[in-house]
C-alpha cells in the first residue's frame, strides 16, 4: 500500500495521525522507492541536510530539538507493527495520541533547522512542558473527531484550509454551524449581557459616533456591497430558541423588519456563526463562540481610525535596558465574552441588524 493509498483509506484524524507516524518511524525504505513518498517525507526525514543547523550540543535550557522522551513506547511499538494493523480500532484507539505528538514532534524539529525524527533520551523540564502542551492540543482535536466512510483527497484539503490558529494560540475552524446546546455555555451570564454603558468609557469623538450613527453612513453612491450577504449558519430549529435567548440576555433586541437599513432595495442583513473553544461538552462536541459576522453592515459605513498604531508591538520591549536593582513588571488580562458585555443605549435607529431567516422580525 502506497502512501498516498494509506492516507486515502484513512476513516478519522485519529487514524491518519497513526498511519503517518508509521511512515515516519517504519516505512523508511518504502519511502525511499515510492516517488510521493520521497516527495512528501524524504527531504523531511533527512537526517542531515543543507544549511541545516547542527544541534549535536544542545545548551541548557534550550527546547529544541525535542527528544523521543516519552514517546519511546510508540516508536519501539510502530516499528514492529504491519502498516495494515495501523487502521484497527483498537490499536488507533490506544496510540493515535502519542502518534500524533511524535509527527508534531517531527515537524516542530524540522522547523527549528534540526532533523526531523527525535533523538533518544529523557525529557528536560523545558521539553516536558512542551510536550504537555502539545499533547492537550492533540487531544483537543482528537475529541472532535469523526469516524465516516472516509474523506476523498478534495475532503481534506477543504478541511486542512478551514483550519487556522486563534489569538490564544488553539487551533479554531473558520465556521460552525450553530447549536443551542454548544452556544449556551459561551455566552456571557444571564447578568452580564449589555451591563457596561460603552458611553462612559469612550472618548468625545467616538462617543458622538455611538450617539449619531447615521453619520457613519456612506453616501449610496459609494456603497459596494457584498456579493453574499450575512448568513446564519445555525442547526434546523436551534436559531429562534438562541436568538429568544441573546434577547433575554440583553444581547440582542428584537427591531421591525421596516426598520432595517436599504440599499438600492436591498435589504442590510449580517450574519452569524460559531467558532470552537478549546472547552468541550461531555459528548465531545466543542463549545461555540458566537460570532456576528458584519460584512453586510460594514460595507455601508465609514471606516473610523483608532489609536492602534500607537500601542506597544512586542518587538519595543527588545530596546528595555534594565540598570541593577530595577524591576520591570508586566500585566495582562482577558475578558470573557467581552464583545457582549458593553451596549450603547441611545435614541438612534437599529439600522444594521441581522434577518432572522424568513420571519417578519429581526435582530440585532
């Protein structure tokens, strides 16, 4: 069997971590006179390459290379496992997690300019913390895994590509559809929605903003509105039940279709989908950030310049001299559900809201 037929034949994620470990830790001399093989793992798994770094000392404290540690138990066992027993339930079940870890062990190896395969030897602290955190990752995606009939070569590409790394660091997935079950956890508690006035926290400029929305209007001649307008992605019968929810969080309000905001006839309408948390429900299904999808109202308003230029990058720290005795302390902090704690109560019309699919009310 191929590679490329040993990745196709694959039914889940956890399967493909398993038989991609097995090319890397056993199928060496397979890769060798199979050409997508060759040109898939050869140039990675070359131990020793051009303008590679070398890494035969590595200095205390460093991380990479990462070594097999822990991982030993996989690769003694791949290497004496057939790649046809790879696909059993079983032995998927048992090791896909730590196969997964070696190959990112592999890549992560490979990126930092060192060969890609661990070496023998136990983990430093610094490594072990690595590793740890690498394994929760794996485990996050593994509990959103799916068992099916498999997943054609156009399949994973579509999936690979919705795939991208959120401000936390976590992997995220561009959009899921919405579920009363995985939304209901994300959301602010039923005392917090809208119980920040943004009015008192913003400065004379913005604040005239809030209040007169309808100066943030482009005139109609300017308007280039979007090909597809705002959609709710949301599971058949779960999008009233939530947006009766938002509402009675204070979230959303309920506003006249008649209301809604036109454009040469065209009715303004945004959208709304779910992004994965790390979190998950107990059946494995990830809990869902909702996200309100305002392409539709944005192309219709003007574009306001923050004071983001002059925040502090993380390269200005670099020029921080620190004379003997001194001490440099650094905050931070985060907010949950943020987005949907502050409100602007003013007299102005609700013009930019979202269509409740075809019902004569909408929100925002």
């Amino acid at each position: 069997m191929s590679l490329k037929e040993s990745i196709g034949s694959c039914r889940s994620f956890a399967q493909v971590g398993c038989v991609l470990c097995w090319w890397v830790i056993a199928g060496t001399e397979l890769i060798l006179v199979e050409k997508a093989a060759v040109s898939f793992l050869g140039d990675f798994l070359q131990s020793k390459v051009a303008d590679v770094q070398s890494y035969q000392i590595k200095k205390r404290g460093m991380i990479f290379p990462l070594r097999e540690g822990d991982l030993h138990e996989v690769t003694s066992f791949l290497k004496q496992t057939r790649l046809e027993c790879v696909f059993e339930d079983k032995l998927v079940e048992e090791w896909s997690s730590k196969a997964w870890q070696y190959v990112v062990f592999c890549c992560l190896n490979r990126l930092a300019g060192a060969a890609a395969c661990p070496s023998k030897g136990r983990w430093t602290l610094s490594e072990r913390r690595a590793a740890e955190s690498i394994a929760g990752y794996v485990q996050s995606r593994l509990a959103r895994d799916h068992r099916g009939a498999g997943l054609s070569e156009e399949a994973w590409q579509k999936e690979l590509a919705s795939r991208q790394v959120g401000y936390g660091g976590e992997e995220v997935s561009i959009c899921h559809k919405l579920s009363w079950e995985q939304v209901l956890p994300g959301l602010p508690p039923e005392t917090h929605g809208g119980c920040v006035d943004c009015l008192d926290w913003v400065g004379p400029r913005t604040r005239e903003f809030l209040l007169s929305p309808q100066t943030l209007v482009k005139d109609v001649a300017e308007i280039s509105l979007p090909e597809r307008m705002g959609r709710i992605h949301a599971v058949e019968g779960d999008i009233l039940k939530i947006a009766c929810e938002l509402v009675r969080r204070r979230i959303c309000t309920w506003v006249p279709l008649d209301n809604v905001f036109e454009v040469r006839g065209r009715k303004i309408l945004n959208g709304l989908f779910g992004v994965a948390k790390t979190t998950t429900l107990e059946s494995g299904a990830p809990i869902l950030r909702l996200i309100m999808n305002l392409t539709g109202s944005n192309s219709t308003q003007r574009q306001l310049f923050g004071g983001c230029s002059t925040l502090p990058m993380i390269t200005s720290w670099q020029s921080i001299v620190m004379e003997d005795g001194e001490r440099l302390n650094m905050f931070q902090s985060d907010m949950s559900s943020a987005f949907y704690h502050f409100v602007c109560r003013c007299a102005g019309l609700h013009i930019f809201v979202s269509m409740l699919q075809s019902r004569e009310q909408t929100w925002d």
